[in-house]
C-alpha cells in the first residue's frame, strides 16, 4: 500500500489537555505499541494542535519516536502521510512494511525503555528531574510508565 504526500501544518503554541488525548504509549495498532501514539501525534501535527514543546520532539532520533522510526526503517514524513490514512489503513500499511518479529521485538524493547540495558536508561534520570520534574519518580522504572504518571495527572 503506498501513503499519500504528507502536508505540512502550522503548529499551535499549545493545546490544554492534550497529553490526555494522546493515545497510552501501550496501546497498540497492527499488534505494535506506540503506533498509535506517534500516529495520534501525526494528526495533531496536520490539524495544527501539535503543541510547541511535542513539535519540537515530534520524530525527534533520541525519544522514542526516533528509536521507533529507526527500528522498523521508517521516516518522519513516512508517519505524517500515514496519519492521514484511517486507522485501520495505517495499521494495514504498517503491517505490509514490517513483520511481526519486528513487532515483537519492538514491543519487548519499547515497554522496557528507561531500564538498565535498554535505550534511554541513561536518558531517564535526567527527564524526571527535568521534564517531567512534577511526576512523582517513586517506583516508575521506565519511559512508558513515566509517560503514563505524567498523563493522569493531566
């Protein structure tokens, strides 16, 4: 399935309660974790509701939409003419472009990210203490359940 050119939009300075818009980094499409969330992000993008500080990160090589699109070979500009697909397409396209050992290997990775031996462990400390400086760290050991504190006191 080949995607559509994707647009470029202008990006809103802010949008309240976004982050509780924003589909849980969990949540899976096409059996893949954080698809839906850099796909959710895509769609604010082009309706230009991107708020500056996701813009500014959006596809960013070091978060984990970077390490997401470096996993399955994908690009910035491959996501944003996705998002304009709906979700069962996107996640039709996606699975016509990765296989499912990809996806597990992706999924085992993402839920782990932040811990000892997986990316962004060296990263996590310094998000929390700045941030995500307002999430209590207690017992959070990973950049999804970071995220996810992060998201209910939205």
């Amino acid at each position: 399935m080949s995607l559509p050119p994707a647009k470029v939009s202008r990006v809103k300075p802010s949008a309240r309660n976004f982050r509780a818009k924003l589909p849980g980094p969990r949540k899976e499409l096409a059996g893949c974790v954080w698809l839906p969330r850099i796909l959710g992000k895509a769609r604010q993008w082009h309706a230009g509701s991107l708020p500056a500080d996701y813009a500014t990160v959006f596809c960013h090589p070091k978060g984990v939409d970077g390490l997401f699109l470096a996993h399955f070979g994908l690009s910035r500009e491959h996501i944003l003419a996705a998002a304009t697909l709906s979700e069962a397409d996107a996640g039709a396209w996606f699975s016509s472009r990765c296989s499912p050992a990809q996806i597990a290997a992706w999924n085992l990775m993402a839920v782990n990210l932040g811990r000892p031996g997986f990316p962004m462990a060296e990263r996590l400390p310094v998000a929390l203490s700045t941030t995500y400086k307002n999430v209590n760290p207690k017992g959070l050991t990973t950049v999804f359940e970071v995220l996810e504190a992060d998201e209910k006191r939205a």
